[in-house]
C-alpha cells in the first residue's frame, strides 16, 4: 500500500513540474510574441520557472521566431530535470515547448 501512495505523489510530482513548464513557456511565447524580444521571452518564462519551482529548472530556456503552417510565430522551449524521487533525488530530462502567434514584424 505504502508503494502505491508514494508511485502515485510521484506521478503527481511529475506531472506537475511537466504542466507548470508547459505553462511558463506558453506565457513566455505569448510575451514574446506580443512585439517583445526573445530575450524578454526567455526572462519572463525562467522568472514564472523560479517562481513556482525551483531555480535550477530554469536554467535552459530557448526562444526562437519559426514558421509553422506558413505562419510567423514564437516558440519557447524548456530543458528542465524531471524529478525522478522527489525533487531532490535522481532526475531524468523533460523537454517542453510552445507556441504563440507573432503579433508584429
């Protein structure tokens, strides 16, 4: 029973530091796009990293102008551990990215 409560907050840890990445950099494509540079992007994506995480889940944050389906957007994209037990333990790599419409020139 007590391996099944901690699989399932692990999963749940797990999930949660994927979604929260996934947010983060949506917000920071969106920030970008909105006629900021991509260094803005990047800053605002690894402060809402830091702000819900911990600083070392920052640290590899790319921000690229690409074309997708012919048209102009931003795509952000996170490197960050993926906490294999817990937070502090051995981790594994999760790579997330998204994307957002580029509003200007």
């Amino acid at each position: 029973m007590t391996v099944l409560v901690v699989a399932v907050l692990q999963l749940a840890l797990a999930l949660h530091v994927r979604t929260t990445l996934v947010d983060a950099a949506a917000e920071g494509a969106r920030y970008a796009a909105a006629g900021r540079t991509a260094a803005e992007g990047a800053e605002r994506t690894r402060a809402l990293v830091r702000a819900a995480l911990t600083p070392a889940y920052a640290d590899d944050v790319s921000v690229a102008r690409t074309t997708v389906g012919g048209l102009d957007v931003v795509e952000v994209t996170v490197r960050a551990p993926l906490p294999v037990v817990g937070l502090l333990g051995p981790s594994a790599t999760v790579e997330v990215a998204a994307h957002a419409l580029a509003e200007g020139p």
